[in-house]
C-alpha cells in the first residue's frame, strides 16, 4: 500500500512484511506472494460507503449513509472491529435491514476479529450479521464490496469471499 505522499520508498507491505530484497546481483525472495483472486463483476456499485469510527461518535453517519440508498457500508472500526454503543445499535439495525456492513480497522496493521463483547463490541456486530473484513483496509474493502454488490453477490456470498481475501493468509488449528 502507499504510504507516503511522495517518497521513492513510498510503498510497504504493512504486517505482512517485504517480498525481498535485490543485493547486488542476488535478489532474495522473502516470502511468495498470495495466490491471485479474481472476480467477474458485470459492474462496479458506486453507492458503498466508507464510515471510520472516531473519539466520541454517535450513529448519525451510519444511519445517513443507509437511509440514503447506500447499497453496503464498509465501517473502519476501533482496534479489532469495536464501535461505540450508538453505532452498533444502529449497525444492528442495518444489517436486519439487508445492507450488508463490512468491518475492518483503522488500525495500519492487523485483522478484526469479533473478540470482544458489551454494547460496542465487535462480537455484537458480528452477531448482528456484519462481515469481518480480515486484514483489509477500508479502502480495499470498500472496492471487494462495491465489486460484490455490482456483481449480484448475496450476504453469504460476500461473507465466504471476504473470508478467502481478507483471512487468506489465516490458517485455523485444531
């Protein structure tokens, strides 16, 4: 992703560290990329929102955003995917209402996971029937989801292929 403005180093692989290294004449291979994913969308749905949790906020955006046709809504969440009690009312409500709602972090680093419970936790979303995003970003998330929705993908459909992209490297022990 890019994380500066300007620089020449202005790409980085976040938590998932580098590729490798050319040095010289040898070039090192860190680690091999993620097999390709690719999905067929007839058309791309402009009406996903992108909603970032900040210090204090209510449910005001959130509610907007459904209220006025949003067809997703991708919400940059606390941490590991936690929200204030507000907003999870009403991201409870939205996700009864059939608009799907994406979790993911604003956190630069790392996956959400419904870990947590009480009236803001993300297991509340999660029981709601929001979709855990894994270790994407918001902005990746929001195109996945804009691309999902324009292809026709139902809630399962959209929560198996955020699972395979967002948690591909997420392997589950016994």
């Amino acid at each position: 992703m890019k994380a500066h403005s300007s620089r020449t180093d202005a790409f980085r692989s976040a938590s998932h560290g580098k590729l490798g290294e050319v040095d010289g004449e040898t070039v090192t291979i860190a680690r091999l990329p993620a097999p390709r994913q690719t999905l067929t969308a007839p058309r791309i749905e402009p009406m996903v929102d992108l909603i970032a949790m900040t210090m204090g906020c209510d449910d005001r955006l959130i509610r907007a955003s459904a209220a006025s046709g949003a067809k997703a809504i991708v919400l940059e969440a606390f941490g590991r995917g936690n929200v204030t009690p507000a907003v999870a009312n009403a991201a409870t409500e939205i996700c009864r209402a059939g608009i799907p709602l994406i979790v993911t972090s604003r956190c630069g680093d790392g996956r959400v996971l419904p870990a947590y419970g009480g009236p803001g936790g993300g297991k509340v979303l999660f029981d709601a029937g929001a979709i855990f995003a894994g270790d994407l970003s918001g902005r990746k998330a929001r195109i996945l989801a804009a691309a999902l929705t324009g292809a026709d993908a139902g809630p399962e459909e959209m929560r198996r292929t955020f699972a395979r992209i967002g948690d591909r490297q997420t392997i589950a022990l016994p």
